[in-house]
C-alpha cells in the first residue's frame, strides 16, 4: 500500500504526542513514581483489550515473557527518571536530555548486536556530548534535571536495543503489554523503598483529583496505547527512515509546546537554546547518514 499525505500528517500527530507526555507529567500533581504505576497499569489494561480484540495471543513462552518482564523494570526507571527531570527543571530541559539518546543507541546497539562500531555514530556522538557541555555550562542550576533526563534516555535506549531482538520473533503489542505488566509490578514493588526514602512526607501520594484522572488517561491510552498501535499501523506504508526521522522530532515538538504552553523560553538561556541546537542537529542528521551510508554499502556489493 502507498503512502497518503494523511499517513504523514497522522505520524507527526503521533510524534507531538509523545512530545506532550512529559507536559501531563508536570500537570499530573502526585509524584513521578506513583503516576509511572497509573500508567503502567492503564496502558496494561488498554492493551490487554487490544490484544483480545484483535484475537491476538496473550501468553509469549516462559523464556521470553521472563525478558519482557525484566525489560519492563528498565521501562519503570526510565519513566521516573524522564517525569522527575521535567519537575525538578523544566519540559525543555528534560527533553534536551532525552535527545542524547541517539548517543546511547549508537554505543549499546553495536555491543549488544555484537557488530563494529560506524565512524558517523562516533562522530554524532561527539557532537551531542559538545551539546550537553554547552548546556551544563550556562544551565549549571538544572544540572539535576539534565542529569537525570540523561539517564533515562540511556535506558530508553537499552530497552529499545532489546526491543528490537524481542520483535523479531513476537507481536509488537504482546512485547509492549507485558513490558507494561513488568513496569507496573516493579513499581508497586519499588513503593516499600521508595517511602522510607524518596516519598514527599514518607507516605504514597495515590490520591486523584479529575485533572489528574483526565491526564493519566490521556498519557496512558492516547500518547501510549493509541500512539503506538497507530505507528506500528502507518509502518506497513511508511518507510523505516520517514518514520525514524520524524520520531526524532519528538523533543523539538515538546520544547515548542512547552514554551508555548508553560512560556519556558523566559526561563532558559541562549546557551541552552545553543547547546539543543547542536544536540538536534545530530539527531536529525543520523537517519541521513545511516541511509548515505547504506547506499555507498549497496553500490560497493553491485561493483564486486
């Protein structure tokens, strides 16, 4: 099937959806841990009902549900890190450094898939470890938050990396239910720890007013269950370098919609704007490489 300009329209509406979540994370008011476990749960039973719908197989065998299960704990951490770095900086400070995680997948990929490394991957990733200088330099106050959205875009990037063994052999929505599952349990079970610890006032903030009931749904079953049920849809017309380039949109569309939103531009200094210009500029021009690099690839195979 060809592409429509609907299809593409529809991807960057799925894009700048997931660019919104971590917006509902700051105006969700409890904690990042206990919004991380409504999420995980809502997007389990959202696509638990997908999977029955469609008639889908709910049960992968023993050895794999143990990797999606574990997978999902990586997925726990990398979403409280992601909706604690928004709160304790700002939106585009956490999505400055959820950018990197091109960086990190350039790095795990070829040491889990046990291949060399490319020559542009190191040379990007310099390129994006200069950004994060700049910003560090003229952002010193939300080191924190840059900090830990670093973090979470490095286990972004190790579950993907997973990921892509895992959709090798099982359903995309199979994988991503019992990650969800996986997240959800490890959450829960990070709560003992978490409030004699981290908890604000030692207790679970699980209470909900209507705001936090409209946002946790929308996180969980439109910019999770929906956005991503639909990007795996537009993938049988749309190309794997379209659909890469574009989600590599996501932290641009999130920064314009918070300064849109939350009027963050105020608050941020040229350096910032400096250092996410020079992370961004490695983001978009990966897909580009990795694609030049693939045709020099094929015309060396048609000369031998």
């Amino acid at each position: 099937m060809s592409a429509q300009p609907k299809d593409y329209l529809q991807l960057h509406f799925i894009v700048m959806l997931w660019g919104f979540t971590a917006i509902l994370g700051v105006l969700i008011s409890i904690p990042a841990v206990e919004m991380v476990f409504y999420r995980t749960l809502l997007a389990a039973g959202g696509l638990l009902l997908l999977l029955k719908f469609g008639r889908r197989k709910v049960l992968p065998g023993r050895g794999p549900l143990s990797g999606m299960l574990l997978t999902g704990i990586l997925i726990a951490a990398h979403w409280i890190l992601f909706f604690a770095a928004a709160r304790v900086s700002s939106v585009s400070i956490c999505l400055a450094g959820m950018a990197t995680g091109t960086l990190w997948t350039s790095v795990l990929e070829p040491l889990v898939m046990k291949r060399p490394f490319k020559w542009y991957e190191l040379m990007l990733g310099a390129v994006v470890i200069l950004g994060l200088y700049v910003i560090f330099r003229f952002e010193f106050d939300h080191a924190l938050g840059l900090s830990m959205a670093v973090a979470s875009a490095f286990l972004s990037s190790a579950f993907t990396v997973i990921n892509s063994r895992l959709t090798q052999h099982h359903n995309h929505f199979l994988i991503t239910f019992w990650e969800m599952v996986g997240a959800c349990l490890a959450t829960a079970l990070f709560f003992p720890l978490y409030v004699n610890t981290l908890a604000p006032g030692g207790t679970l903030s699980l209470g909900l007013n209507w705001v936090d009931v409209a946002c946790l749904l929308a996180l969980a079953l439109v910019c999770t269950v929906y956005a991503y049920s639909v990007s795996v849809e537009l993938q049988k017309r749309l190309s794997a370098f379209t659909v890469n380039l574009t989600v590599n949109l996501e932290p641009i569309y999130g920064i314009l919609l918070a300064i849109f939103i939350f009027k963050e531009h105020k608050q941020l200094t040229t350096g910032f704007f400096i250092g996410t210009l020079i992370i961004l500029s490695a983001v978009l021009i990966y897909p580009v490489l990795v694609r030049m690099e693939r045709k020099r690839q094929l015309a060396v195979r048609k000369l031998q």
